[in-house]
C-alpha cells in the first residue's frame, strides 16, 4: 500500500499542466527541449523504480519545485524571465539572475536526493563522510551539466545561445558550479534534521 499516492498524483498533474504551459507559445523549441530534458530524463527514472523506491514527501516536493524552475527557464529561456527582468532593471543590475537561481537549485535539490539514496541503499552512514559525498556528488552533477552545455554549444553553434544563457559574463561556468556548491551544503545544513525525521517514517 502506497500512502503517499494522493500526493504523488497531485504532483504529477501539476507538473504536466506545467510542462504544456512551458511548451506552448516557448521561446524556441530547441532551448526549451534542451532546458526541460533533465525533467523528461528524471520522470523516465522515477516512473521506472516506482514499484521499488519512493522517495519521501519532502524531496518529493524539492522534485516538484525544482521541475518547475526547470520549465519556467524553458519556456522564457533563463535569460528572460520576466520577473527577473523586472529586478535586473530595478536594481540595475548587469544581467538577469533567474539562471542563478537555477544552478543553486541543481545544487540543493540533488544533494537531498543523493543523500536520501545513499543512507536508504546503507551505503554511507550520517556524519561527515555522508555531507563531503554527497557535495562531490552534487559539484560532480553540476561539471557534467556544463560539459553537457560546452558539448552542445559546440554541435549546435549560435542555436545554443538561449541555452547557455551567459548574458557576457566570462565567469558563467564557474559561477554556476560556485552555486551549484553552495546549494548542496546549505541543502545539509538546513533540511537534514527534517529529512532524518522523514526516512524515519519511512523505516516505522
């Protein structure tokens, strides 16, 4: 008996809503496919191990949140999210931050997941050891993501402007792993008590 059905089809539907919303009328097809595959790869995997292993409630909704931040980039690309076109020019600032705010994510996000993973499969215990693992894990996702972008800019010249979504700045790559970093250790520092909490009720 699975007693978080409910929640897990109310997230779905919600992020399908979404996903159309993200596609219809995007920026381009091409960006938006590229910012949302990580959604569509993820989904794949979920949906496969489901009868095995469901994650708990709270990275169930970090899941949720992150898929949407993934598909708002997708559907402005992360250099025109007009909310942060909004602060870029009411702080004048030198570029729209949105594409921080994602990177941060691809930090926080999958160190909740990494953990949940490797203290449910008994792979690592709390401590020390299971903090500095899973932010290599998380600074290991976040390099392999800009290789991923490197290679695609690479194959696809000028088409992958919108993806990369530098805006000038000759720091990018390292500013999005800076962050993805920060994110990973401020993910254990702040939800780890709550995530103990809510393995344990996975184990009674």
């Amino acid at each position: 008996m699975n007693p978080d059905k409910n929640l897990h089809v109310g997230l779905w539907l919600s992020l399908t809503v979404f996903f159309i919303w993200s596609a219809v009328g995007c920026h381009d097809l091409f960006t938006w496919f590229l910012e949302v595959f990580p959604f569509i790869l993820g989904t794949i995997i979920l949906l496969s191990v489901y009868s095995k292993f469901r994650f708990t409630r709270l990275v169930c909704w970090l899941l949720w949140l992150h898929a949407i931040v993934l598909m708002i980039g997708g559907h402005y690309t992360y250099a025109e999210v007009p909310l942060f076109n909004w602060i870029r020019d009411h702080f004048h600032l030198a570029r729209n931050h949105y594409d921080r705010v994602g990177h941060f994510m691809q930090g926080f996000v999958p160190a909740m997941i990494a953990r949940e993973i490797l203290l449910r499969l008994g792979v690592l215990k709390r401590g020390g050891w299971l903090f500095f693992i899973v932010v290599s894990i998380c600074l290991a996702f976040s390099a392999s993501y800009e290789l991923f972008e490197w290679l695609t800019a690479v194959s696809s010249g000028a088409k992958s402007d919108a993806f990369l979504g530098t805006q000038g700045d000759p720091w990018d790559t390292q500013t999005d792993m800076a962050l993805a970093l920060v994110g990973s250790i401020l993910a254990q520092l702040s939800l780890s008590k709550s995530h103990d909490a809510a393995l344990e009720k996975i184990n009674d």
